[in-house]
C-alpha cells in the first residue's frame, strides 16, 4: 500500500442559503497525515464527505492522484473512510463487516479471507471475527471500523472524529495505533478532529477550519508559535488576549502598553491584516502562558506589570498560576511556570511583578474577531 496525493482545488458546498463549505483549496501530499480542526459546524465532515463522494460539491473539483474524482462514485475513488459513528453493518459478523468493501469490489473468496484476517490483525482482532458488533466495546468497534476501511489497501484514509465516542485513555491508545499503523503504511490520511490536542500529537500539518473555510494551515509547531488570527491562537493551546494601546516604533520594535500599566517593549511583527498604525491604537495582544514569568513584586523591572496571585495550582512537572492585573479588570492571566521544590513559590494574595517575554508577544487588530465570543 502506498499513499496518493489529494488536491482539492476551490471547492464549495451550498445547502440552499447555507453555505457549509466556502472555497477551500488544499493539496496533502502522498503518506502525509494532515487534520481538518475546527468547531462545530465549521464545515469539517462536509469537507471530508465530499472527497469521499459521498457528497457532490457545488463548486470546485478533487484529484486523487493524478486523477480527477469529483465525479466518480465513491467506490471507485480509492479511499477509505471511517465515519464519525462507526456505520458498522450491526447484521453481520466483524469478518463480514470487514469483508464487505471486498465483496463490493467483486474479489475472490480465497483472497477476501486471507486480507480479511491480515486487517483484523492488523488492528489486534484476530480473535473476534465471529463476533456481532454488538458483543465488542466501543474502542473494539471502532477498530473494525478501521479494519474494514484499510481491507482494500487505499492509498487514501479518510476519518472523521473516529475516536469521538470513546473514553480518554482509549482515545489516547488508538491515537498512537493509528498514527503507527498510518507510518507502517505510508498511507495518506486526512483525519477530522475538533480535540486540538489529538491534532497536535497525530498531525504532520493540520489546516484549521472557521465557517467553512481554512483559517489557517500548517505543521503544528508553525500554528502553535504563529497563528495567523485571534481564532487561531484561541483553538491551539491555550492563550491569555489583553487589550493594549499602540504607543509608536522602537529600534527594537513596536512599543505597547497593556492599558493603564507600564510600557511593554515588543519586537515581534504584527500578525493578522496589515494595519494603519498610529499612536494610541488599541490592539490586542496574545501571549501564551508560558511566556510569561513572574517576580516578587519590585524585582520586576521598569516592563514588569504589577499584579496580585488569585490562584496557584501545583502540576508536578510545573505549576499554574491565575494572576490579576493590578487596576484591571477582566480573566485574570493563564502563567505556566517549572516547578521548583527548592523556591518558595506564590500563593493566593501575594504581590507580583509580571514579565512578559517580548518577542513572544503576538499583535492582531483589536476587532479580529475571537472565537466564543
Ligand atoms: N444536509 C445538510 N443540509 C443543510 N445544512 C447542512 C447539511 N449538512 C451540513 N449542513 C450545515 O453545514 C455546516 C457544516 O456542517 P458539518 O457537518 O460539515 O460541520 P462539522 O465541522 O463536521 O461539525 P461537527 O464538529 O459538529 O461534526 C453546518 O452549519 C451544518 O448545519
Ligand atoms: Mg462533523
């Protein structure tokens, strides 16, 4: 088995007035493991159907290949699918369920018993081929669902939200199984999540959705330390936004001011649109828990920003901290720092001098709209 490449190139999908997919253009490479992330409603199974054929898109085609498959019948696209439920036949047998896309595709009984006891291997079932659907867990399931969508050896494998329905630490096993199995297979897989964790473990590149559209593309890194928008940074990892007001250029940057603090140096460009920038702009700033640090309050600096601990949280591997801006009101700030046995550490009450590590700082247009809200 080997992975194909996919492009989809412009394509759009209109339910009546509701437009479920806007123009979406994205080229996985052959083998790659990319993520479709996004809320509710962004459009992600929609995507994903639509290169599988189960949906004609309105607009806009798909390649498999070297091919064009917008319209050819999902059968004869060469691509597995898990869906978000596991769709299995509850009738028949885990070996018939698996055997089935074989059936389908007209092959001998000999060769259909043999691969179907080399995916269900493949997936650690060999034993429960006699089994109903109905006798197996959910993470058991869900494997054969997996089984009977690799059984016909795609180069493609599309999954949406395959380990949705299951507990925590099942969810995480088969997250490291299927990510093994994909590089034992080199096959191509385009994986439907809206768990930003589970895109970030699994992903080579992940493409986030809003409203049916691409947001942002990349490898997980690049939109962990880069977001392109508010949205963005709000859906990978977790992010503390501030109002701040503009207050011009320095040699080492722009020069912001969370409102009503001490001036903050910044020298990282601005993300987002381009901006007319003039003195006393408000913007928003976003800046990751773990670029921030904290001080006794007077050991902080002429950039340090006065604030008071609300919360300290003990971690083991580090610890958090919920602090608020002295004189502002708002979430108090998300800080993520080591821990350290051997330092006394803050607690609820305590004053603090807080300092923001400045190239990590990230500038948006303060109405680039954030997601819940
Ligand atoms: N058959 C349909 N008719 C009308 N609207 C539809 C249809 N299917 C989907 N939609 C709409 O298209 C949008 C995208 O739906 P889609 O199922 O692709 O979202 P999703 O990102 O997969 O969401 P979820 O994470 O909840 O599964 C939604 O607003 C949805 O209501
Ligand atoms: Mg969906």
């Amino acid at each position: 088995m080997k992975g194909e490449r996919v492009a989809v190139r412009n394509i759009a999908k209109r339910y009546g007035s509701v437009t479920a997919v806007e123009d979406v253009s994205l080229d996985v490479k052959a083998g790659e493991f990319l993520s479709l992330l996004g809320p509710s409603g962004s459009g992600k199974t929609t995507l994903l159907m639509m290169i599988a054929g189960f949906e004609l898109p309105s607009a806009g085609l798909i390649e498999v290949g070297a091919t064009d498959v917008t319209h050819v019948a999902p059968n004869k696209r060469n691509v597995g699918m898990v869906f978000q439920k596991y769709a299995l036949f509850p009738h028949m047998s885990v070996r018939d369920n698996v055997a089935f896309p074989l059936r389908m595709r007209k092959i001998d009984r000999a060769q259909i018993e043999r691969r179907v006891l080399e995916a269900l291997a493949m997936v650690q079932l060999d034993a429960y081929g006699s089994r109903a659907p109905t006798q197996l867990s959910g993470g058991q399931q869900q494997r054969v669902a997996l089984a009977r969508a690799l059984v016909f050896e795609p180069p493609v494998l599309l999954m949406d939200e395959p380990l949705g329905a299951l507990d925590k630490k099942l969810r995480e096993q088969l997250q490291i199984e299927i990510k093994s199995l994909q590089q034992r297979l080199g096959v191509t897989v385009i994986y439907v999540t809206h768990d930003q964790e589970e895109a970030l473990t699994m992903s080579d590149r992940i493409a986030v959705m809003d409203k049916g559209q691409i947001a942002q593309i990349g490898s997980p890194a690049s939109l962990y330390s880069e977001p392109a928008s508010p949205f963005v940074a709000e859906f990978i990892g977790k992010m503390n936004f501030l109002p701040v007001e503009y207050l011009g250029s320095a040699t080492s940057g722009p020069q912001i001011r969370v409102s009503g603090t001490s001036t903050l140096s910044v020298t990282r460009s601005f993300n987002g649109h381009a901006l007319e920038l003039s003195p006393g702009l408000s913007l928003l700033a976003a800046i990751r828990p773990e670029n921030i640090s904290l001080t006794a309050h007077g050991f902080g600096g002429p950039d340090a920003i006065a604030g008071t601990i609300d919360t300290s949280i003990y971690l083991g591997t580090h610890q958090i901290f919920l602090v608020n801006i002295d004189g502002r009101s708002g979430p108090p700030l998300h800080i993520q720092a080591p821990a350290n046995r051997n330092q006394s550490t803050f607690a609820r009450g305590d004053a603090v001098d807080i300092l923001f590590q400045a190239d990590a700082i990230h500038l948006f247009a303060s109405n680039g709209a954030m997601a819940n809200e």
